[in-house]
C-alpha cells in the first residue's frame, strides 16, 4: 500500500509530493481501520490509527460533511 500511494498504481497517481512519508503512513492506517470497522472487527492497530506518532490525536478527517 505504502509503494501504490509514493509512486502511484494504474489510475491512481503518486501522493510523493503531496504528504510526506509519515502523512502517507497516516493515511495507510486509516484506510486499513475504515476496513476493519467495515467488517466489524476491531484491532490494537485500529484504535492507534488515529493517532500520531508523537501519541497525540490526528488531525479530523477533512473529507466528512460538517454538521
């Protein structure tokens, strides 16, 4: 997953330039605990995924509505 988002795959350009590695691990993380939460499993992984690596909580998800 870490290559597909550096260097891109298929349709999907590369992220290179745009997040910087640690951004792009943040990113793998999430989207491995959106699948986990999709099948209904929960993980250690899965609870940390929103958290830095400092240990403090990441930024909110840009991508969803306000309400």
């Amino acid at each position: 997953m870490f290559y597909s988002v550096t260097y891109g795959k298929n349709l999907m350009g590369s992220y290179a330039s745009q997040l910087n590695r640690t951004q792009r691990w943040m990113v793998i993380h999430y989207i491995k605990a959106e699948q986990a939460k999709a099948k209904g499993g929960t993980t250690a992984s899965t609870t940390d995924s929103t958290k830095t690596s400092s240990g403090t909580p990441a930024a909110n998800d840009s991508t969803k509505a306000a309400k």
